[in-house]
C-alpha cells in the first residue's frame, strides 16, 4: 500500500472507524503494538479493509 492510499484511508472518518475496530479486536493487541509498531497495525487494518471491500 502506498503512503498516498493509507493517509487517505485514515482521513476517511468511516475507514477510520473500521480501523480502529479491527486494531482494538486484535488478539493480545499491546503485545501486537509492542512487536510491531502501531503504524504496521494500522496499515494491515487498511490492507484487510481493501481485500474485503475488493479493492485489494
């Protein structure tokens, strides 16, 4: 995912949303956090939101 595609994607208020749903539903998500870093998280919430909508 480019940089352009995932600033647009967290400037959509209902993306958002989803991102911030799918990221706190996360199994152990500090640990996640921890590992990998917020960003990486948030970039595979949009990366799963695309493949679901088709956009992928």
């Amino acid at each position: 995912m480019t940089d352009e595609r995932f600033l647009k994607m967290m400037t959509d208020p209902g993306t958002l949303m989803e991102v911030i749903w799918l990221m706190t539903n996360m199994h152990d998500f500090e640990e996640l956090v921890k590992e990998h870093g917020e960003q990486t998280l948030m970039r595979l919430a949009c990366e799963s939101i695309l493949v679901k909508r088709g956009e992928a």
